[in-house]
C-alpha cells in the first residue's frame, strides 16, 4: 500500500477548531486517535512546516497536507493456531474467540496472539491500516473475554468497519455473570472512564477527565435469587474494559474478574454468599477469568451494503458456571 495524501483547505466555519478536530470533521473515516497518532508523527504540514501539536488552533484559508505513510511490513510471526472461523469471505472474517487467546501482541505476549493466527490464515491480504502490530483489528476483546470479533482482509473494509464502529452502528452484544441482582432490572450505566488514579494499569469511572462511556443492560435471569444474575449488555461507546469498568462501579462486578471487584474468596465469605453449597463454592473458586461473552455483532456488509449479524453461544465454562448457580 503506497503512502495516502490528502490536502484540505480550512473554511471560514473551521476557523479556531484544534488540528485534531478539524481534520476528523474532513476525513470521518479515520479516528480521532489515529489522527493525533499522524499528527504527533509530523505527518501533517501547513506551509511546508510540520504541525504536530493537535491543540492547534486552525486558520481561515490556510492549507493543511496529511501525509499518511506506506503501512510497514509486519515483522510479526505468521502462526498456524486453530481459529474458529463464523464467516469469511475476500472483504472480512468473523472470529469466535476463545479465552485466553490475546488479540495482539504487546508486552508479555510477543507472539501466539489472534494477529499471529490471522497472518497465517489470511497471509499478505491482511489490512495493514491496524499498523504493524494489529494488522487487520478493528476492535478488541479482552484476553479472558469469549466471543465475536470482525477482522477486515482490505484497508477499505477497515475503514469502512471503523467508521461503523465510530458512529456506533457497530453494535455488539455481551453476556456477563455478575455478582448479585442489578436494579433496575434493565438500566442504563453512564460514567466517564480513564486510568485509576490509585493503580494506572486499571481502569476507573472517573470524576473529572476519562471518555464518556454507556452501557445499556438487561437482567435475562436471575441466579441463587438474589446472588446472581446473568446479564445482557449493549455497548453506546467502546471503552477498555467498559463493561468489567461500569458493573464493578455499581457494585455488580463480573464473576471470575481478577482485576475488578473483591476476589471470589473474599465475596463468597460475605453477607447470603457463606450459605452457598460447597460444590457452588468450589465452582466459582474454579472459574478464574470474567463470566464475559461477546454474544451477537451487527453491521452493514462494506462491499455489499448488507445487513448482517451474527451470534454464538455462550463457551461451555459459562454454560456449566450458570448451570451450577441455576440449581
């Protein structure tokens, strides 16, 4: 892929709106992250001059030039790991992944990520808008998180699903265990999130500062009523770790969470949860990541301007964690 030019000329109605901002309104297709990421890069110029602060405030008639760069060739290992493939065609696939697969790799997981398997399943037809190393990604799952995932082969598949994803016509539903019975029944859970203030590898629904964040919900089945339930949430917006985030922050966090919440151990010597049966006991002490499934995806087709959707059932850990808590 040859290095994309765009040059665009600010009107007197963009007068005064930061580099960021300006450029996102004229290119919707690219996200506002990507866009600071090339303006940092020095790949946006006005007068021949490099403009990377993204705070810049822009001018009436002025000419600005993105200059995006030849995508550069993966270093990153071709993988054989099994995939379970939903749907594939030349424009895109469907992943249902597994847990404990990482999507990309990143510290600690160098290699045997999703993006090792789809390199080997896919080869060079592998969008590289996602850069080197996320190649074809157009959203994440967790790596303890089951479920649907899009990957784009093209890079006008990738645009075009990223685009989708950022005007939240994406959709994507989720299925989660969690800790006691959320009232209302079904609801809404709106927060801003960010990084901890008190552990910057977490996330937190913060006061001030973070991205607007909602998740929409509804309680499909209550479970040791009122110890549990299974929920289904629907995503407004897409944050790291929203879901797991938002159901902690109204003390309904996810069965199996290592990162939010008390520990299993500690829930379980709490009020109505020491009266469990011991087998129940020892099936919650057993499940060790978050009772989270990426359960139905909708979207229109890039190439064929069809609506398509797809689901998966729940991974037989879950299936078995509920049925256990059901009895």
């Amino acid at each position: 892929m040859s290095e994309t030019v765009y040059i665009i000329t600010a009107t007197a109605d963009d007068a005064a709106k930061r580099l960021d901002r300006f450029l996102s309104e004229k290119l919707p297709h690219m996200s506002r992250s990507r866009l600071q990421a090339l303006i940092e890069q020095g790949c946006v110029t006005c007068k021949d001059k490099a403009v990377d602060d993204a705070n810049t405030k822009i001018k009436f008639r002025q000419e600005y030039m993105l200059v995006i760069p030849e995508t550069v060739p993966s270093h990153i290992e071709a993988q054989k790991i099994d995939l379970d493939v939903v749907y594939e065609d030349k424009h895109l696939l469907i992943i249902n992944k597994p847990a404990g697969l990482t999507v990309h790799p990143g510290a600690g997981n160098p290699d045997h990520t999703l993006v090792n398997a789809l390199l080997a399943h896919c080869g060079e037809t592998l969008s590289g808008i996602g850069g080197v190393a996320r190649p074809g990604i157009v959203h994440r799952i967790d790596k303890d998180t089951t479920g649907l995932l899009v990957v784009a082969k093209n890079d006008v598949t990738h645009l075009a699903l990223s685009a989708q994803l950022a005007e939240r016509s994406l959709k994507r539903t989720y299925n989660a265990v969690v800790w006691g019975v959320p009232k209302p029944a079904k609801g809404t859970i709106t927060g801003n999130i960010g990084r901890s203030l008190a552990n910057r590898q977490k996330m937190a629904v913060l006061k001030s500062g973070g991205k607007p964040a909602v998740t929409h919900y509804t309680t499909l089945k209550t479970l040791h009523a009122p110890l549990f339930a299974l929920v289904e949430c629907n995503l407004e917006t897409g944050r790291t770790h929203q879901i797991r985030v938002h159901f902690n922050h109204i003390n309904h966090p996810l069965v199996g969470d290592q990162s939010y919440g008390q520990s299993t151990a500690s829930r379980l010597n709490g009020s109505g949860y020491k009266a469990l049966p011991e087998k129940t006991r020892s099936a919650l002490l057993a499940f060790k990541r978050q009772a989270l499934h990426a359960q139905a995806m909708e979207f229109t087709h890039p190439a064929t301007g069809k609506k398509m959707r797809f689901e998966c059932e729940l991974p037989e850990d879950m299936k078995k964690l509920i049925k256990m808590l059901s009895a």
